[in-house]
C-alpha cells in the first residue's frame, strides 16, 4: 500500500485516538488547588477507562472506514470516461457512494439479476421442473400398441452425458440427466412401441428467439427456445467448448428432444416405429419421468455461467404463472410487477428480456442495488452468483487477491457495454458486506478491454473494507496507560 493511500485511510483514526488518550493522560496529571473536606472513594466497577478507544461508537468508526472507499469508486468513475455509466457502493445499508445510480442503462446479463431473483420469488428456491413421458395405448408383455410421448416441462437443462463432457468446469453447472429419463422408460417395462415417439413442446408458445440483434442470433448466444429441448436444442458441439459460435442447432427442438431420446432408448434396447413432433392427447396416462434440481440450483447454473437460454426459459415460466401464457413478452411483463411488488424502485426499467441479449432494455444502478439489498449478501440468490476465483465467469479473476472466495457477482457484456454488480464479504471481517453495482454504456462496436479491466481493482479495494484499525486494535492496553 502507497504512503499516500496509508495516511488516507488510517490517519484519522489514528489522531482520534491519540487525542483521547492525551485527554486522558491530561486529565489524570492534573493539580488542584482546592483539597476535598472528605476523603474520596477511588474504588470503581468501571474496567473500561472513560476515554478508552473502546468507547468510540461504530457511529463514529463507520464515516472514517466508509470515506476510504470514496477514492476508489472516484477511480471508477473516472476510468469511465467516455462512457455513460452509474455507480453504487454500498455498506450495512449505508450509501458510502453513488454515481448517476438513476441513469437507464443497458445492462447486458445483469438483466438476469431480475429475471433470475423474480423467479426465484414467485416460484420458492425448492421448485423443479418436470418431464415425463406418456403412453397412448395399451401396453401388452411390454409392447405399447400405440404412441408414447415426451412431453417437456420446461426444464432448461435437461441434457445428455455427451454435452456435458464438453465443459471443464462444471461446479455450479446444474442439470437433468436424459438418460435418467431413458432409465425410467425402461424400469416401467415398456420393450416396444409400434407407432411412434412424439415431442411435446406445447407448455411454451413455439417463438424461438427473444428480441434480439441479428448478430445475436447468427452467433447462437442463446439455444432455440422451447419447452422441450435437449442440450438446449444443440445438434453439435466441439470436443471442448470454446464459444457458442462453434455449435450447430436444430430449427425444430421437440423433434431433436424426441430424436435423442429415442436413440438412448434404443441403446437400452427399446424398439420405435418412428420419431415426430405432437402434442400428448387428453387419453394418455404417465409411465415415466424425470424431475429437475431445485430452482435456487438451475438459477446458479444461469447466473455463474452467465447463460442464456436458461434465463429466457425462466421468463417464459413467469409469463405462465403471471398470465397463462409461456411467451418472453408476458414473462418480461411478470418480472416488472414480481420486483415492484417487493418494492424495488424501478423508474426508467425498459425489461424485454431475461437474459440481456436484448439490447432494448433498460435499467438503473439504484434498480440493481434494491434488488441485491432485498435479496441480501447472505441469501441463497447470492450464492447463486459466480464467485471470485471459484465459480462461474469470475473464476479466473480474484486469485490470491482479499477477493479471491469473497466476491459473489453477476458479470455482464454487449458490444459497447460492461455490467458488474454483487456483494463482496471482507476477509478480515466476518459477515462486513459491500453491496456494489456498476454499469458503462458506450457507442462502439466491440468491448473496451481497458474498461472491463478497472472492474477488477474496484472489486479488490472493495474487499478491504473496512481498511483501518479495529475497535479492538485500537485500544490502548491497561500496561500502555497505568503509568508509574
């Protein structure tokens, strides 16, 4: 640490406490002229001296450690030249500092703090998804004279071995096992089926985008949306997954859903007449399911890895509940009414979306920052955010720094915009929280690598709250004052 930012940050609690004990050592020297008629009771049960450091209130402590962070979000902000950004850092439900918090901003992937935390409120943390399959027809010495159908609840996630491989790291990455799916088909003692498998999409509407740029799009940021998808509608991959861009994707997700399902059926030796897409008839009966991890653990897969499709499968979930109907437009409706109820402040929100490819919408830092603090820095929507150096999108950045495991937060990036806002726990002081938001919007094509990488010391001088003494380390010791 610098000369200069020493002094800043320690020098006036230092010179508060060298008064106090110079008041002290004063008072405690001092002759009278004037001698008591009667003799004086020294004896006391106060242990703690009058002017012990001891007896400074927090209310006092908390404005000096608090004025520490004030540079370092001027350094932000500063950084940010050039851009239209907002700011806020906050502590303990303290303002330590606030930069434009009511500017509408685009938010890129913090838009899933809303999609994700409206959710996680209107559903309950313990909610799951489920899948099953149907049978229409009679089932004889395990062959089904009729049809069976995989019918998707929408569960994001739902996905094969093969696709999971891809992924190095997987801690956090939540999901359903299709071949637990296959597993339950064949325990229910189904061998054959004579017509065919059919994948039933029908919870959702069958629009596959959101409203999106076409570059978006064209880079597949976002599997085809659906209520039923395997592999989030994926049909190749690389070995390892390097970007979004390298992948193939099917124009029909029931259909593949059903295609892969009845190849692992296959495999375990169940014969179908043929695969299709259709909707499960009113006369078929449940013979086989799968039930997703619970909501609060499908939220973390979204916000660590930042993804997208699971984000805008939420919001069509949200627009069910809110309205009946599985559609972006009404789940973007559902996440306005869901916060505003809690009491969020959401002047200036535009939400059009869940997973922020949309470049349309609109929010503030004062939005981000009422959400975070409703939600609180120990809730399980916390840590349901990548973690500095563990987890998710932040888990090469932090390492070996005081925000290495102590940074939960949700990163965000468009052409021309960076977003990051969480909560960071101090090393030194078990459950001090800082709850920070930040956002940058410029008119370019492409990021400012400069700008995203001022994100990383803010975050670190963050984790130093509160930089200073301790009320403890202040103190003077009984030795340090009981004089000869």
């Amino acid at each position: 640490m610098g000369t200069t930012k020493f002094l800043r940050r320690w020098l006036p609690l230092v010179i508060l406490v060298v008064v106090a004990i110079a008041a002290w050592q004063t008072a405690r020297l001092s002759d009278t002229d004037t001698v008591a008629d009667t003799e004086i009771d020294y004896v006391s049960d106060i242990v703690t001296p009058v002017l012990s450091a001891r007896r400074i209130p927090e209310t006092l402590r908390a404005p000096v450690v608090d004025s520490n962070l004030v540079p370092t979000v001027d350094d932000v902000v500063a950084g940010s030249a050039g851009f239209v950004s907002c700011v806020t850092v906050e502590a303990d439900d303290r303002v330590i500092q606030e930069v434009d918090a009511m500017v509408p901003l685009v938010p890129a992937s913090n838009q899933k703090l809303l999609s994700t935390y409206a959710a996680l409120l209107q559903f309950g943390p313990d909610y799951r998804f489920t899948t099953t399959v149907r049978a229409d027809g009679v089932i004889t010495d395990g062959v089904l004279d009729g049809d069976l159908y995989f019918v998707g609840g929408g569960d994001p996630f739902l996905s094969t071995d093969s696709w999971r491989s891809q992924y190095e790291e997987t801690s956090g990455r939540y999901h359903t096992r299709l071949e637990d799916l296959a597993d339950a088909v064949v325990a229910a003692g189904i061998t054959e089926v004579s017509g065919s498998l059919f994948g039933d999409e029908s919870l959702f509407d069958d629009v596959r985008v959101g409203p999106w740029a076409q570059r978006l799009i064209d880079q597949r940021q976002s599997g085809p949306l659906s209520a039923l998808t395997v592999n989030e509608g994926h049909l190749n991959w690389p070995e390892v997954f390097t970007s979004s861009s390298n992948r193939s994707q099917t124009d029909n997700p029931p259909l593949h859903a059903a295609q892969v399902l009845s190849s692992l059926l296959s495999d375990r030796g169940v014969s179908i007449g043929g695969v299709e897409a259709g909707v499960a008839p009113l006369t078929s009966v449940p013979v086989a399911e799968v039930v997703s991890p619970a909501l609060v653990e499908v939220i973390t897969h979204v916000n660590s890895y930042s993804n997208n499709y699971g984000a805008e499968i939420l919001v069509k979930h949200l627009g069910i509940a809110n309205a009946g109907v599985g559609s972006t437009e009404a789940g973007a409706a559902a996440i306005a009414e869901i916060l505003a109820r809690q009491g969020i402040d959401m002047t200036g929100a535009v939400i059009d979306d869940g997973s922020g490819l949309a470049e349309t919408n609109r929010v503030t830092c004062r939005l981000l920052s009422d959400l975070l603090d409703h939600a609180g820095p120990e809730s399980a929507f916390a840590q349901t955010l990548s973690i500095g150096g563990e987890r998710g999108s932040l888990f090469r950045r932090h390492e070996g720094t005081p925000a290495d495991g102590n940074v939960f937060a949700k990163t965000g990036t468009l052409n021309g915009v960076t977003a990051l806002s969480g909560f960071v726990e101090s090393p030194t002081e078990e459950g001090s929280w800082i709850t920070f938001t930040y956002i940058a919007n410029g008119e370019f094509a492409g990021i400012n690598e400069e700008l995203k990488a001022i994100q990383e010391p803010f975050v670190e001088d963050l984790a130093d709250y509160p930089e200073g003494p301790t009320i403890d380390d202040l103190d003077p010791s009984p030795a340090a004052l009981s004089g000869p």
